[in-house]
C-alpha cells in the first residue's frame, strides 16, 4: 500500500544455478539482514525460478555444500559490480558500504559446524566476512593453540600452537586469488589484534606460574572482548574494514610512541604488546601485483621483520653499504657514473620500481652524495633511538619515506631492511609502513583496553 510500502521480501530467487548467481543470491541475503535485521529475515527462503524446472528451493542442505564447493574447490572472487570501486586507489562510499553489507556472517546458519577453521578463513578471504565473525573465528583457533601449546605429541616433542598463522596464511592465499584488498587488510588487522591479546595472557598466565602479583586470569566476557575488539554494538565503529585510511593512523602511531616514552613501569602499565608472529607471505606476494594487495603483503613482511630481528640486522648492514658508497663517491666522480649507469640499466630492465628514472646530473653534482649522507644519518639515529619492534620504529623508516623524491640506492636498501622485493616501490614501502603501524596502533589501543577491563576486576 502507499502507507506501508511494499513490506518485506518474501523470498529471493535467481534465474540461473551457475556459481556466480548463487553465491549473488548469498550476498544478497547478507544485504538484506544488514538492511532489515536478522530477525525479520530469519527462514527467507531462497529459490531459483525457471521456465522449464519451475520452482527450486536451495535448501539448508544444499546451501552447507555450497559453502564446502566456495571454501575448497572455487576460486573465489568478488562482487564484479563492486571490485573496480573498492581498491586501495579507487574508493566510492556508496560501493564500499554495499560490500560492507554483502559479507557472510560466519556465525549464522551453522557455518562454523558445517566447515573448518581452515574453511572459514578461506570463505572470510576470498568472499568477505564480517569482522566480528572472523574475529570470533581467530580468537577461538587462538584458544585452541593456547590450550594446546607447551604439550608433547606422540613423538616426545613439544608442540608449538601455530594454528592462528595457518589459519591467517589460508585466508591471504584466497584474497590474493580473488584480488581483494579489503579482506586481505581486514585478515591482516584482526590477526594482529588477536595475536597482541594472546601474547597478553600468555604472559599474565606465565606470570601467575613463576608466583607473580596477584593478577586476573585473563579471561574476558565476550561483551568485553568485542568491546575490546572494537565491535561493540554500542561503540563508534572502527573494525577493520572501516578504519580510517593508513596514514591517519601514522599520526596516531606518533602519539602512542611518544606516550610509551614518556611513561614509566607501574601496577597501571601494560608494556606495548610486540608485532604477531611472522606470517609466510614470501610465495603470495610473487603471485600479485595489485598495489593493494602488495601493500598488505607488504606490510605483513614489515611486521615479520621487526618480530624476527632481521631489520634491525639489515639496517646496521644497510648503514655499513651506504657510507661505504659516500666515501667511494667523495674521492671519484667516475664512481658515481658507474653507479648512475648501473641505475639506469636496471631500471630498463625493470628490475626495480622506481616513479622516475635517476637524474644525471644528480650523480654528478654533489646532490646524491648529500641525500645518501643524509640517508645514512637517519638510518643511525633510527638504529640509536628506536625499539624495532615498537611503533617508533615504523614513524622512523615512515619519515625517511616522506623525504625521499627520486631515490634508487636509499630505495633499494629499504627494500632490503624490509625484505622487501623489488616490485616495491616509494608508494608501496609507504602503503606497507602505513598500514603495519595501523596495525600496531590498534593492537595497542587493544591492549589497552584490555588492560583497562583487568584493572576493573582486580579492584
């Protein structure tokens, strides 16, 4: 009627049973329980209607070994009419909110009985997922390593819980094949965020075995952990998929840092959790070259190289490489031209990514010995002043970014400070730093949070 309008769907239906159409009819559905509320949509029935079969029904039955077919067998990919408009140079509100409202629920329809862990983060990557689902999903393989780390398998040897990587590394693989950038940044993020509050009661629970202060166990209701995940029903969104853009989160990097040195040890204080376990991106990142996903990649090696120590090896070697060429460059100007010479055939070779060619006369004037001087100035102070595995340590390397105009040896040695391939180039090493301090940044407002609940209950 004009007064009502024309109330609520009764069913949904598509014309043909290609993968394509069903899996529109699924994302269809998750719009409509976005739009109208899942009560109001509980038992929509889901049809294909066609002249010569009639009426099929897609029933519970067949939508569970749809959802087997999409995690193990189907190349994922995206909403077609959506992917052009939601890439990391490319934004349109109205595209990303439709793909907001389009992602699965994995905690609706008996999702997580009907497939594995494994399963669902390959769905969650290659189709889309709501961050609360798959947050659930990572904070319950987290307790599953938990309660199994430390024990011995048939062997004698000690087990080390790693299914929280694995589960990760399943998931990057599906964004990478269907090229999503938002989901691989979502993966990213929730991981990170997961893997600071298991760090967190690892250490309280090694605290209470060693005799430490009387402290909580750590464990949280699921109001507070979403609240603290930072998917509260009740809060201003700001999950993964709707952060603000990365270097909004520089600035907040800056801030956090300075407040960390600023502070001193005491019963409120809760050290800045480290970066997450490494995650083995070396095999995705050769198999893409879209910017985003690069810069996720990217990101996820940056995090990988302050956990495991290699940057800050790389970066004393980096500062030896650098000063040595300063000095062959001081006493010969025949040094420089081989140097620019060696630049430029690179660069025809396309074995590094540079947004313009080395200028000559850079080489031969004094200027690429200034900048390098400076460069390796930097890199010092950076090594002198920093923590490597703190946000410090990114607004450091995230500044010596910013400065660079036409770079090719500072350039290089980046990339292998960072391990970074030579794909990469000014634009993506920012877009990696950015997004790993955005990483490390909500981490810390994680745990934070978390810190600020446990402080609750021990009063």
């Amino acid at each position: 009627s004009l007064e009502y309008g024309i109330g609520l769907p009764a069913a949904l239906f598509i014309r043909t049973a290609c993968y394509g159409s069903l899996i529109s009819l699924l994302r269809t559905r998750a719009r409509c329980n976005a739009t109208f509320g899942k009560d109001y949509m509980k038992g929509l029935p889901l049809l294909m209607i066609t002249p010569e079969l009639g009426v099929r029904v897609l029933t519970d039955a067949l939508q569970k070994r749809l959802l087997q077919t999409m995690s193990r067998d189907l190349n994922p990919f995206q909403n077609a009419l959506l992917a052009h408009k939601t890439t990391v140079d490319n934004s349109s509100e109205a595209h990303m909110q439709q793909k907001l409202e389009e992602l699965l629920d994995l905690d609706s329809d008996d999702i997580r009985n009907t497939l594995t862990a494994e399963e669902c983060a390959r769905l969650a990557g290659g189709f889309g997922a709501t961050d609360d689902s798959v947050a659930h999903l990572l904070m319950d393989v987290l307790r599953e390593d938990l309660r199994h780390d430390g024990e011995t398998n048939d062997d004698g040897d000690e087990e080390d819980g790693h299914g929280l990587q694995d589960i990760v590394n399943d998931g990057l693989e599906s964004a990478v094949r269907s090229g999503d950038y938002n989901t691989s940044r979502q993966l990213l993020i929730l991981y990170t965020l997961v893997a600071s509050k298991g760090h967190k009661e690892s250490t309280m629970h090694a605290e209470e075995d060693n005799g430490g202060a009387n402290m909580s166990s750590g464990k949280i209701s699921n109001g507070e952990e979403a609240k603290a995940l930072g998917i509260g029903e009740d809060m201003e969104p700001m999950t993964p998929l709707n952060t603000p853009s990365e270097p909004s989160h520089m600035q907040r990097a800056d801030e956090l840092a300075t407040k960390n040195s600023e502070s001193t040890l005491s019963k409120d204080h809760f050290p800045p959790p480290p970066p997450p376990p490494p995650l083995d991106t070396d095999r995705l990142r050769s198999a893409t070259n879209s910017d985003g996903l690069l810069s996720v990649l990217g990101a996820a090696q940056v995090l990988k190289s302050m956990q495991d120590g290699g940057a800050k090896k790389r970066v004393e070697e980096a500062v030896l490489a650098i000063e040595e060429w300063v000095e062959k460059g001081e006493q010969s100007v025949a040094f420089r031209l081989a140097s620019w010479r060696d630049q430029r055939a690179a660069q025809g070779d396309l074995k590094i990514a540079m947004e313009h060619d080395s200028n000559f006369m850079t080489f031969i004037s004094n200027k690429a010995i200034a900048n390098r001087k400076k460069f390796a100035s930097q890199l010092r102070d950076a090594v002198s002043a920093t923590d490597f595995e703190s946000l410090r340590f990114l607004q450091s390397l995230h500044a010596l970014v910013a400065s660079m105009h036409s770079p090719c040896l500072r350039l290089e040695l980046l990339q292998y400070i960072l391990g970074l391939d030579n794909r990469y180039s000014v634009a993506h090493v920012a877009r990696s730093i950015e997004l790993a301090a955005t990483c490390m940044s909500i981490s810390e407002q994680e745990s934070n949070s978390l810190g600020m609940i446990e402080g609750g209950e021990e009063s």
